[in-house]
C-alpha cells in the first residue's frame, strides 16, 4: 500500500458520498496519485465495514473483469472482486428505479449457489463444481460512482468492483450434463438482441473464475460460505440502459431473467 490509513477513509467518504448521493466524482487515481489495488481493496473494505454496520449483509461475492470484453472495455488485465449484498439483489421481472444508480450498465452471467464452503489457495474448476449446488441466470446491473466511467483497475476496485445489484432467474441444479463453458448468453434490451457470447469467454469455463476468487480471498483470511453465491463475470461487454429500458438475458440450458427500468 502507499496510502495513509486517513487517506484511504478519505478516498472511502467521498465514494461512500457519491452513491449515497447519486454525484459521481473524478477518479480516485487522479485524486491521489500512487493509488495502487492494495490501497483500493482497503478502501472497498472500508466501505464494505460501514455498510455492515448500518445493518446490512453479505449475500455474494461478484467477480469483474474476467472475459476479454470486459478487460478491453476498461483497459485492464486482471480480474477484480467485490461484494454483494442483501439490499443489492433484486427480484426477476421486478422494475427498479433507473435513478437508483449513477450511470448503470447491465451484463449477462451466470451465478453460481455454494454447498459447501470454497478455501483457497489450489481450488480448481473441479473443486467449484464439486462445491456448487445449483447455478442461475443473472443480469448485473454495474455502475461507476467515478464519473463517465473513465477509471482504472484501482478506481473500479475502489469502487466495490464497479458493483451496482444484481437479479437472479431460477436457479438449475449443476449436474454433469451442463458444460458451462458451452452456454450462450444473449443479452437483450427492449426487445433487440444488442451482444451473445459463450460460458467460454470467462477465463476459459465460469467456474475458473470462482476458483479464481476462492484462492485469491484465501490470501485475506477469506473463504466463499455455503448459502453464499458468486456472480461470475460477463459474457459480453456491457450494456448502458436507461430511464424506460427492458434489459433480459436468455442463457441457454438455463433460462431467462429480465429488468425494467423505471
């Protein structure tokens, strides 16, 4: 870390502002020069401790930046993570208001529902797929508290991983007829097919990139708990939406899950 402990809950206040008041600010990495992704998980925990506080709880992890759109979208090489909680997921088919969020994007994933608990380091795909009792369709609803989505790896993980809510379909028992490397995702918004990509393009299957969260929380004394969820990354690039949209996602062998905005 190069930051002071009073800067990073400095850097934490003003993103813990501009959610609480829908104001997106100018990126952190800018603001404070030398911000590296040590200092940016710490900020994301500080905020993630007053959330805790004020009664909240962590449901799910979510796991950004896993496929190569996504990379390519903001310039970056590496997964990041962040958290999920009560108040962030959402009902399928339910309406939500767009003002809710500062400037919301949506992407097609699939979740994965643990069993059993997932500790790093050495988790393998076969170890998540062991460990999993069931898997969803989902859409994420991301969004940038740093203004005009211009941020870089640290600003995003700052930013709980860019994380905004999320809404779930049914969830599928995992059986060992499903290859999710295999699944299309079609990500469509008022009615129009907008991009479609495979299980594949998140770090080769979906569950690498939980085993990839597994093993990286295991070096912050973290494990992934039964009952918990992962969202997995994209499939595809995402997707703004806006006041009046419908954003849906059909994942085939899985099912649908949809979203208006209000």
């Amino acid at each position: 870390m190069t930051l002071t402990r009073n800067v990073v809950h400095e850097a934490a206040e003003l993103l813990y502002g501009a959610q609480a008041g829908r104001s997106p600010i100018g990126p952190l990495t800018e603001r404070f020069p030398g911000l590296d992704v040590a200092d940016a998980y710490a900020i994301q925990r500080v905020n993630l401790s007053r959330r805790l506080s004020d009664g909240r709880t962590v449901v799910a992890h979510k796991i950004g930046l896993t496929s190569e759109p996504m990379q390519t979208l903001l310039g970056v090489d590496e997964p990041d993570f962040g958290y999920i909680l009560d108040d962030m997921v959402l009902t399928n088919g339910a309406a939500v208001p767009a003002d809710r969020f500062c400037a919301p994007r949506v992407e097609p994933e699939v979740a994965f529902l643990l069993r059993t608990p997932l500790h790093g380091p050495g988790v393998v795909v076969d170890d998540v797929y062991a460990a999993t009792e069931a898997v969803a369709p989902a859409l994420e609803i991301v969004d940038s508290r740093i203004a005009d989505w211009e941020l870089t790896l640290p600003d995003t993980i700052a930013d709980n991983a860019s994380s905004g809510a999320v809404v779930l379909g049914d969830w599928v028992p995992l059986t060992g007829e499903i290859d999710l490397s295999g699944v299309r995702a079609s990500l469509w918004r008022n009615g129009t097919e907008i991009d479609s990509g495979l299980g594949s393009a998140v770090m080769g299957d979906p569950a690498a990139a939980v085993a990839w969260l597994a093993n990286t929380l295991a070096s912050l004394g973290t494990e992934i708990l039964p009952g918990q969820f992962v969202m997995s990354g994209s499939f595809t690039t995402a997707a703004f939406v806006h006041h009046g949209d419908v954003a849906a996602t059909t994942i085939s062998g899985l099912g649908a899950v949809s979203l208006s905005f209000t």
